[in-house]
C-alpha cells in the first residue's frame, strides 16, 4: 500500500527527501539511520519518553471543542492544545526525544539551531533535565530580536552562539550547525528542531511529534464516539507541528489534510514564505525538497510575521503531500493572521502563537459543513508575540 506517513528506506517521500550531506558526516547520519527506529521504539525508551511526556510536558494535552468558534463558522471546531506543552508549544515533543536519544548514543553534547528561540528553549530545557552540554546557534539578527528567549536559554545552562553570515537568520544558524556536527561528530548529537534536514530527521521528528494525532484519536472517540475528524489543519513552518498532526491521517481517505503557510504580504509580493506555492526542487539543508530559490538556486529570503514560520524550504513529508494534492495548502498573509489571533483571543479567551494564527486563518478561507468535525492544531501559545500583537491594538 502507498503511505504518506513515512519515508521508504533511502528516506523519500515519493520523490523528495533523501540525505544530502558532506562526506565527513557520513558517520553520524548513518549511526542514525541505522538505530534510530530500534532505540526508539524500544520498551525501555518509551517508557521513559512517554513517562516524561506525562509527568514534565504535561501531556495529553486537552483537545477543546471551541463552542463560540464552531458557532461563528457554523461548523465544530476542537482545538489540540499544544500551547498547554511545559514550554508553550509543540517542539518540547520533539526535543525531549531526541535528547533521549542522543543519550542511548552515548552523546554528552547537544547542537540546535533556532529562529525565534522557541525550539532553542525546548532544546536546552530538555538538556538541562538530563544533565546533556547544549550548544545552540542562532543568527545574530534574531538574537537581538528574540531577547527574552536567548535570556531563557542561557538561564537553563545552554551557550548561545551568534552566526553572523549571510542574513544572520535560521538558515544561516543551520548551517552553523552542520559545520559544527562536522567538526565534532563522534561527541556531538544535532537535534533538529522541524521534519526537515537529511534523512532520518523528518521521519524521527515526525514519530515524535505524531503523538499529537495519537491523541486526537482517542480523545475525539472520547467526545464524539469516532476516531477521525472530516478536517485536519495546522500551520507548516518546516512542518512538524504538521507532520504531527496528520501522522495518523494521512492514510485515511476520509480525512481532508489543510496545511496553512506564511503568505507574508503576500505570495507574490516578494516578501513571503508561502514554499509549495514559490518553490521549485532543490536540497536544502540536506535533504530534496521544495526550496524558494532563484532560477541558479541562491536561496531566497523569506518573510512572515511569525518567526516559526520564516523558512524558505519545507519538509519532504509535506512536498510530497503537495504534489500528490493528498493536502491542500493555503497561505495565509501576515494581517490575516493577526486578524484570527485577535478573533480567538476575543471569541474564546486564548492568546495563540501567530503561527498558530495562520492555521486558524483558513476558517476565513474555506467553509465547513455545520456537522463536520475541524481538528486545528493550536501549536503554541501567543505570550512570546505580545510585543507584536500590542502593536497592533
Ligand atoms: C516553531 C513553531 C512553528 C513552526 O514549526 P513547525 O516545525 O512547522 O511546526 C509553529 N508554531 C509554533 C508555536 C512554533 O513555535
């Protein structure tokens, strides 16, 4: 049967994917190609991972039915609450499980890269609780705007280095990042922070995010008596809040896939992050996949509101549920946004994530039947956004 879930064994989804790396990490990334699906669905390692994920993160998250929402839409919309994870957002998932990881490996020292700080927290959270070194790159554009997290993360014991080439933002700490794993292969564990990098990151980040449907699942079954909603969204940064949400639908014909990206102002304004709609094929950051490049492949700049969603690739999983049109994908502009944050801050008294916003967004592009049953994922929540919402009252 063709799946979309995961990748096959070269790591390809369909026709994106793959591990395009330099020979000298070679090493690392087949260590974990080669371990990475024993260790974690070993039982020793799930014990522990689902122990934390209880009793630190504070999982299961709720999946809240939004009665003043469903009302204003005319449809029934639940909310996945991952703005109630232990640091505000989906990635602790993630980063918690790799840290585990990196620990069965035998690795004492964790790299990440981070954009808005919000996967570097999670990082040296995850660190700090298990005793692990936690070295996190970040462009030195976003350590001056994102002061509070860089204040986290150094408060929780992590080094936080400035990457100081080309635009001085997340691709450019990315990249730091590689050079570093390179440099220190044999010590060092690299936690990427989204499904995107060589294989098998996107599958191993997605397995650890796919918890989030996990739930649904079961908890839906709790409040409506069936396991699959008609509808599932959620906003594609690289995709991993994404990839979680949709990891147990994907392969359900029953379930419609929404993905929503950043429009910025606009997908043809020059100033966007909208991906499937701009990108063409290219490697990024290891991996084949849609890439916003020009004609002889420099990278574009992209542009969003959000700072999660200020990516010029995504994921291989999400390329290729692109091209197959198993989802469909809106881009949402940086004002649509803002407006749905304001409208569920109002309407329902939570804050959101502006990435989050832009998931929320499609309800204004796209209607629903009154039965039918919306998931969106609620990724994070919106206290990091405050200084832009407060601009906006
Ligand atoms: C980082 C982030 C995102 C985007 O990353 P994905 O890998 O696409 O999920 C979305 N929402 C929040 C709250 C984030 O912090």
């Amino acid at each position: 049967m063709k799946t979309y879930r995961n990748p096959d064994e070269d790591g390809y989804y369909g026709e994106f994917g793959g591990a395009f790396v330099p020979e000298m990490l070679y090493p690392n990334v087949e260590e974990l190609q080669h371990n990475y699906l024993e260790i974690i669905e070993s039982e020793e390692f799930q014990e522990e991972y689902q122990d934390l994920l209880k009793n630190y993160v504070g999982r299961a998250t709720p999946l809240y039915f939004a009665k003043n929402l469903s009302k204003k839409y005319n449809t029934q919309i639940y909310l996945k609450r991952e703005d109630l994870n232990h640091t505000g957002a989906h990635k602790i998932n993630n980063a918690l499980g790799q840290a585990l990881l990196a620990k069965k490996l035998g690795k004492q020292r964790i790299i990440a890269e981070t954009g808005a700080g919000q996967h570097g927290v999670a990082t040296a959270t995850a660190c700090a609780l298990l005793g692990l070194e936690c070295i996190i790159y970040m462009g030195e554009v976003d350590i001056a705007r994102q002061a509070p997290n860089v204040g986290r993360m150094k408060m929780l014991g992590a080094t936080v280095i400035p990457a100081t080439s080309g635009s001085k933002t997340l691709k450019d700490a990315v990249n730091e990042a590689l050079r570093d794993w390179i440099n220190n292969a044999t010590t060092t564990h690299y936690i990427i922070g989204s499904v995107v990098g060589p294989h098998p990151f996107p599958d191993l980040v997605a397995r650890f995010q796919s918890v989030i449907s996990e739930e649904i699942k079961w908890q839906l079954k709790e409040k409506s008596g069936r396991e699959n909603p008609d509808v599932v969204i959620a906003c594609v940064g690289g995709g991993s809040n994404a990839a979680g949400t949709f990891y147990h639908f994907v392969d359900e014909p029953s379930v419609k896939i929404i993905a929503a990206e950043a429009g910025g102002f606009g997908i043809h304004s020059g100033k966007s992050a909208a991906t499937t709609f701009l990108g063409t094929l290219g490697v990024l950051h290891g991996s084949k996949s849609l890439v916003m490049q020009t004609a002889d492949g420099q990278v574009i700049e992209p542009h969003s509101i959000s700072a999660g969603l200020d990516y010029p690739g995504i994921g291989p999983f999400h390329a290729n549920l692109s091209i197959n049109k198993r989802a469909e994908f809106f881009s949402i502009n940086d004002e649509e946004a803002l407006k749905s944050a304001f409208e569920l801050t109002q309407i329902e008294g939570i804050i959101p994530a502006l990435e989050s916003a832009h998931a929320l967004a499609v309800l204004e592009k796209k209607s629903f039947g009154k039965d039918e049953v919306v998931v969106i994922c609620l990724s994070g929540r919106g206290d990091k956004d405050m200084e832009t919402y407060l601009s906006k009252l």
